[in-house]
C-alpha cells in the first residue's frame, strides 16, 4: 500500500513555487493546484507510511520522555526498516534514541544492542561489534545481542566466530532463533546437509516467536536448499516466508534471484511486485526486464542508475554488491563491476558477495582478481553449486 499525499496547502505549494522561481526565469510561473482532492500528486514508499505510523504512536518528535520509551520507539523503526530496506527508518531510529545515541557512561545493554543494529545497517561493522562487546561483558545472558555477534561475523566471513555467537543462544533464546542461526552459519561451513533437516524439524514445532522471525527462518532455509540447487523445494520456502511477511524485501528478492537462476525472468518481476520501493528489488527488476526484452527495461535501469550515482554523491557504500552486480549485469560495464565486487568482498564476504566478484573476474578474465574470494570458499568449505560452478572455470589462474 502506498501513502498517497494528496492536496498541499496553499501555502506549502506558494512556498515551492518560490523556490523554484528563485532557480531561474524559467520554472514555473505559479504553483499547480489540483482541481480535486481525488489527485496523486505523489506516492511515497510503504516505508514511510509505516514510519509516519511508529512517530504517530509515539510522539518521537519531541523529545524523549524515558530511555525505555525512546528505545522501544526506535526498535519500531529498525522493524520497519529491516522490512522494507530503507535507511531512512533507521535515521528516524537513531533520531528516536535522542540523547543517549553518544551516551557511554551508564549506557545499558539494551541501549548498546539497540544502537549495535543501526550500526550494523550502516555497514559500520567494528562499530556495532565495539557495542556488543561491552553490552554482552554486562550482560552475557542477552540473545539479541549474540544473534547481532552471530550476523555480523557471517557478513564479514568469520562463519567460526558466527557459529559460536549461534551456539550461545541455544540455551537462552527461542528454539526456532537458535536453529535458525546454528543452521545458517553451519550451512556456510559445508554442513548443508544437516542444517537443512534441523532447521526444518524446528519450523514444524510450535514457537513463541514473532511472524519476522518465523519469515526469516524460511527464507534461511530457502537460501540453504538454493544453495545446494533444490530449487522447487527452495521456492516452497521463499513461499512460505513471504505468506507470514508479504512485504519483506530481503525475501523477495532473494527469491527473485532463484528464478533468474532458473531462467524464469516473468516470474521473478511478479515476485518483485512494486520493485520501486528498494534498490534491492529494482536490481532484480532490471535485470529481468533486460533478459525478457520488457518496455520499462531501459527505464528501470536509468532509475537505478540514478539512483547509485545519488549513493556515491552521499559516498554511501553501503550498496556495492549491488552497484557492481548492476555494472556486470545491466550496463556490461564487466572492469568497473569487478572494481566495485572487489572493494566490496574487502568489506563483507556473504555468498553473494563471492558470487558477484567471481562472475566479474569471471567476466573480465582476470582469475587472479577472484583468488579472495576462491581462498574464502576454501577457508569456509561453504556447499554452493553456483559457486562451485564459477570456482571451476577459473581453477588454475586460467578462464576456460
């Protein structure tokens, strides 16, 4: 559902008339009033809808009134941030957290963990884990913060690391949260084949946990059996993880990328739905227009392109797996994608993160440009067909 503004006042349109005149002789002479209430002048993304609902119910505006209150305020927004992928939620987050965002002396576990996720999102990884150190030396008894542990060490392909924050939360947090995170960072350590059977006799029992915790329990398994190549009962998973969170984007589009694997591009648009929404999804959305040949092919890919060079004007590289799969796949820009795969797996070092760095060098030719993320896969004995497939047409320095 989109947020639909509708009818500005006079004096807000007066007002961006005047700003645009001040621009030059040729902006337009007055402001557009619509002739009825009924007209669109804008749709924003279901992120901010949900975000103006989070400030709606707890008044963020003004000046927090208690540190548990400022805190559950920006959990909401890291919620819907996380739902959605868009890093304005999280600003409103740290917005929320008002004075006790550079709070040290005092500041609680829960503030630190809290803080640890904005963080985190920002890609500021050695930041976040500073915050979970000091928040688990208080309190070691905390799982959000040692799945937090667990997830950042998996980015930054410490999968060892990640297992033991995994294992820490056996004991004190949900069975399925424990399952899930064990059976992640197993299946990235070559043990699919168990992880798999555990995480789905843990989805069969009943659980206290949340809809976005069971949603990513799913979509874990999914991304297990692509991985290994089951792509039917992969996409049984990817269905039933967007049945509990319709909107997750994380999801979505990683079930997009198993249809584009599966050479099923319609498909992978319909799963996308509004891909405008997140650059993530207009990723996908562009290169499945690219291969289908669809009308909005170059249109999507323009809007993504505008859209990165906006990120490097911010020099936000949060994005660059993203921006240089865009390079190889959309603009066939093959040496500016393997500049980019490579800045990005120096950063984190996901599946995806090797795959795109591979399939750059792969591209360009240059199988010592890959040998990073080849080393990765040898340190980690991660099972992926995909990735097994690109690691053998470029064994031996050579590109067969």
């Amino acid at each position: 559902m989109c947020w639909e503004v509708r009818n500005l006042s006079i004096g807000a349109a007066a007002l961006i008339a005047t700003a645009t005149l001040a621009m030059g002789t040729t902006a337009f002479a007055a402001p557009y009033r619509p002739a009825a209430d009924e007209v669109v002048l804008e749709r924003l993304p279901p992120a901010l809808l949900a975000a103006r609902s989070v400030r709606g119910a707890t008044q963020t505006g003004a000046a927090p009134v208690d540190l548990d209150r400022a805190l559950a305020s920006a959990r909401r927004y890291i919620e819907v941030g996380q739902t959605y992928a868009d890093p304005r939620a999280f600003g409103y987050a740290q917005t929320a957290l008002g004075p006790w965002w550079n709070a040290q002396e005092n500041a609680t576990p829960a503030l630190r963990t809290t803080r640890a996720r904005i963080l985190q999102f920002r890609h500021e990884f050695a930041a976040a884990l500073a915050e979970l150190k000091a928040a688990l030396d208080a309190d070691a008894f905390q799982p959000d913060a040692w799945l937090q542990f667990a997830s950042i060490e998996q980015v930054l392909g410490n999968i060892d690391a990640a297992r033991t924050g995994c294992l820490k939360l056996v004991p004190i947090a949900d069975p399925l949260v424990a399952a899930t995170c064990v059976a992640a960072s197993g299946s990235l350590a070559g043990r699919s084949a168990q992880a798999d059977p555990l995480l789905t006799r843990a989805l069969a029992q009943p659980t206290a946990a949340d809809n976005g915790v069971r949603a990513w329990a799913w979509t874990t398994l999914a991304e297990i059996r692509a991985r290994m190549g089951n792509v039917v009962s992969a996409e049984e998973a990817f269905r039933e993880a967007l049945a509990i969170e319709p909107e997750d984007v994380y999801a979505r589009a990683a079930y997009a990328d198993l249809l584009l694997d599966a050479g099923r591009s319609t498909d992978a648009r319909r799963v996308l739905g509004d891909a405008t929404q997140a650059d993530a999804l207009l990723l996908r959305a562009a290169i499945a227009a690219q291969r289908n040949r669809d009308r909005d092919a170059d249109a999507l890919a323009a809007n993504l392109s505008e859209r990165f060079a906006e990120a490097r004007a911010r020099n936000d590289e949060t994005h660059l797996r993203e921006q240089a799969r865009y390079r190889l796949e959309v603009a066939h820009d093959s040496n500016a994608a393997l500049a980019l795969a490579q800045r990005n797996f120096a950063n984190q070092r996901e599946p995806a993160d090797a795959r795109i760095l591979l399939e750059a060098a792969l591209a360009v030719g240059d199988a010592a440009a890959a040998r990073p993320a080849l080393d990765w896969m040898t340190a980690t004995r991660i099972d992926s067909v995909a990735l097994a497939a690109l690691s053998g047409k470029l064994t031996g320095g050579r590109v067969r």
